[in-house]
C-alpha cells in the first residue's frame, strides 16, 4: 500500500503502475469521461468549487472533475481515437478521452489541480500544460523533467492554477508524431473575481493540421508544412458550427495554434481587439482595433468585440490554401489553356474525364468522383449556393432576440430588403451611352425622377 504522503512527496509527476491501478488505485481515480459526438456540447456550469462562467468549446467539450478534499481531481486518457474531420471523412488520430483535440479543462484562479494521466498509446508519452506557471517537475518534458508514462502507465501532475488566463496541453514526448496524430487540448483558468474580464459568450478552440492521402485515413507525421487538411479543433468547413450570439453580446473568442505555421484569423463585419494572449490579459489601454490577428506556432490569442451587426458572417484563416479541403500542391496552372481538342480523345479513353483550371480554380459546381474517405477541396452550400471554403472557416451568426445561453444555430440570416447585391440590369458601368455596347444603354430616367449630373474638370483640384 502506498500512503497518502509518499504518493504526493515526490518532486515530480508520480508514476502509478498498471498493477496498482487495478488493485488500489482504480477505486480511487476519478472516472474518465469519454466523448464521441463531433457537435459543439453545451457549456458546462461548475457544479462544485467556486463558480465561474464557462466557455464553450467548438466542436468540443469540457472535461467534468470531482471534488475530493478541496482538490479538482480530472483524468485524462491518452489514446487512439477516431474523429470525423466534416461528414464523409474519419481520421485515425491520437487523442484524449475519445477526441482529437481532448477536452477543455476549466479550473479557477488558486484551484489546486491534480490530474491523473492513463496512457493508453503504443509507446511513452507525457503532458506539458502549456504557459502554466508550476512546478518544474509537473511541467511535463520526458527525460527534463519526469520519465515517460509507458503504455498502460498513469501519473499524476497536481499544482496550483496561479494565473487566470487561456493556456493548452500536448506532450514533449515523440512530439513530431504524438502532436501531428491530434494529441492537444484547451486550457482555462477563470479568474477569481466571477465578474473580471466577463462577456456574454466566451468561444475557444485550437488550430491543427493534417496531411492525409485521399483514401487513407493517418495521418502522415513526418509532414512539415505540406498539409492538406487544415482545421478548427481537428474540424474542416462545412464540418465546423457556426458562433451562435445575439445581436449586442460582448462575445471572446481564444484561439490557440497548435500547427506547423502562423494563422492570420479574420472576422468578417466586425472589428475586434486582442484581449488576451498565451501571457496574460492585456492592458486595456494597449489595444487597438484589428479585423485580422496574426497567431503564431505555439501562441494564443483571444480577441473580443460587440456583435452589433446582425447577419452571417465568415470567421476564417486568411491564407488561401488553408481554407480548402484535400489539397493537392503539385496541380499545374492551366488557365488559358485550350484543352477542347485533348479533352475530347481522353474522353475515349477515359470517359469520366473533366477538364479542371482553365478557366480558374473554382470546382463548386464539379461533381467528380472522390476516393474514399476523403473530401472535396472546396464544398459547403450556402444561401446563395456553394461557399467554395473548406478547412479554417465557420461563421459567426449575430441575431436579434437570440437568448443568453442559446446556441442553437438559427439558420442562415433573412436579410432585409434592399441589403443584398445584385446583379446591375442597366448599361455597362462607367461608359457615355453611346459608347455601350448595343442594348446596354441606360433606361430613361422617370417623369419627375432626378438625375445626377457630373462635371469632371482638369487636374486634381477637382477630386
């Protein structure tokens, strides 16, 4: 038997073998929760311990804990885990109780945390809370800091959550293959004071990546930066759901990046300010209006705004290929490229054969055939037809009347009339009439209508 006081006097995180799980231990671990539903999962209000207002995870969850003895007790199971990345398409990835990425642990400024690690993986592993400060021996670096957990191995990491901020966890163990197979999660402490730093809706999520072949379903680990599937917390569009606020909410939203590259995350309608970092909370007056936050490998941000403007609007990386599904980097450009009379004798060899970037890379109205378990480069039905996005992208859906605490999604947005663009039915813009080409010329103006008139003079002083 192992008491008390010699199971927590050690330095670092305590290594607890399989043996004495199942003999002593098992009854006193706290349950490990699984969770194998790809939707957003409501928030979860603290049901013990000092409260706080919860954040809801994208396409995630927060991990439940126990009480014992004043000490929030979780447990977190390293394991292989099947995640659906958008409908049609599962990956093999490594993960937490049940998902890739595992799940967001929220805890209170001052909380004593312990956390008991099951590994459950083919080779060691570990965990490093990512900008915690702690002590050394729990920060989580295999062979710094503690030995590795060995499969069918549990340790225990138990520390004092001393500052409120956003964080993440992922191992410093194999890290090129535990991190690029999904290993990674989300990490909040609340401040304190239950009313510091408060808004209305509070999203979080990570940033990962993925290369995997069209067909296959692992990903390859040894990819650096060619990656073809690029997410919001192992998610692609149209796989991700959409920011549900109302229409005057103070709304935050923490990203935290856990790929290979920078992110340069913009919101659509709305500008914002970067609140906090991976460091801390800014200072209030150091901020500035952005549309557009930069995150770098290993960083978080978490921005905030008024949701003042009612509508759909996109939330996105701002790197081109990395809101596109499948890519394939080595397409030659075609555009201009007169394929009619090639297309026509591959077409009796190959009857299914579609000419592909003559005209430009749009592949919205192509119904191609795909391998299995694979995804179109772009997809996703909107509105006004296909959204031609995929990977990092999602909307936020800012609505009038929409309830404190509903994140049901409401639909697309009815606009009002007259808010749409559309299709100009008159002559050719910016030509005299009788330079337009024939049957473009404006329509006469109305009896009693008034008409614009222009004068252009010479040079600049007369912008």
């Amino acid at each position: 038997m192992v008491s008390r006081r010699d199971f927590f006097g050690g330095a670092g995180a305590v290594a607890l073998s399989a043996g004495l799980v199942s003999r002593v231990g098992a009854a006193s671990l706290p349950e490990a929760p699984q969770m194998d539903k790809a939707a957003t999962q409501p928030p979860l209000s603290p049901p013990n311990g000092r409260p706080y207002n919860p954040v809801v995870t994208l396409n995630g969850w927060t991990l439940p804990w126990r009480m014992n003895n004043g000490v929030k007790e979780f447990h977190l199971v390293a394991e292989p885990v099947v995640r659906e990345l958008a409908p049609g398409m599962k990956a093999h990835l490594w993960g937490y109780n049940g998902q890739s990425p595992g799940p967001t642990i929220e805890v209170v400024e001052g909380d004593r945390v312990r956390l008991f690690v099951t590994n459950k993986l083919p080779e060691h592993t570990s965990i490093h809370w990512h900008g915690q400060r702690l002590p050394a021996g729990m920060d989580g670096v295999t062979g710094l800091t503690q030995p590795g957990i060995k499969p069918g191995k549990t340790f225990v990491y138990e520390f004092i959550a001393k500052r409120p901020g956003t964080f993440m966890y992922h191992p410093h163990a194999d890290e090129m293959t535990q991190m690029a197979m999904g290993m990674m999660g989300f990490w909040v402490t609340h401040p304190k004071d239950v009313n510091a730093h408060r808004v209305d809706r509070d999203f979080c999520f990570l940033l990962n990546a993925y290369d995997i072949e069209p067909g296959s379903a692992t990903p390859k680990t040894a990819t650096m930066t060619d990656f073809n599937l690029w997410t919001f917390n192992s998610r692609v569009f149209p796989g991700i759901d959409s920011m549900v606020c109302g229409l005057n909410d103070r709304v935050r939203i923490r990203v935290g990046n856990l790929t290979m590259t920078n992110h340069p995350i913009h919101l659509h309608g709305h500008e914002f300010v970067v609140a906090g970092t991976d460091g801390g909370w800014t200072n209030p007056a150091s901020r500035w209006p952005e549309v557009t936050t930069d995150i770098a490998v290993g960083q978080m941000r978490a921005i905030e705004f008024d949701a003042t403007e009612p509508g759909d609007w996109a939330f996105h990386c701002h790197k081109s290929h990395h809101t596109m599904n499948a890519m394939g980097h080595d397409v030659p450009t075609l555009i201009g490229v007169d394929h009619r009379g090639i297309a026509e004798k591959i077409n009796k060899l190959v009857p299914d054969y579609m000419v592909m970037g003559d005209k430009g890379g749009s592949m919205g109205d192509m119904e191609m055939p795909l391998p299995e378990n694979t995804l179109p480069m772009m997809t996703g039905t909107g509105p006004f037809g296909g959204i031609e996005m995929g990977g990092m992208f999602t909307t936020v859906k800012v609505r009038k009347g929409q309830a404190r605490g509903d994140y049901k999604d409401p639909g697309w947005y009815k606009h009002p009339a007259g808010t749409v663009a559309y299709e100009w039915q008159g002559g050719e813009a910016g030509l005299p009439a009788a330079q337009q080409s024939p049957g473009t010329a404006a329509a006469a103006p109305e009896p009693g209508e008034k008409v614009l008139k222009v004068r252009k003079g010479s040079g600049h002083g007369s912008h």
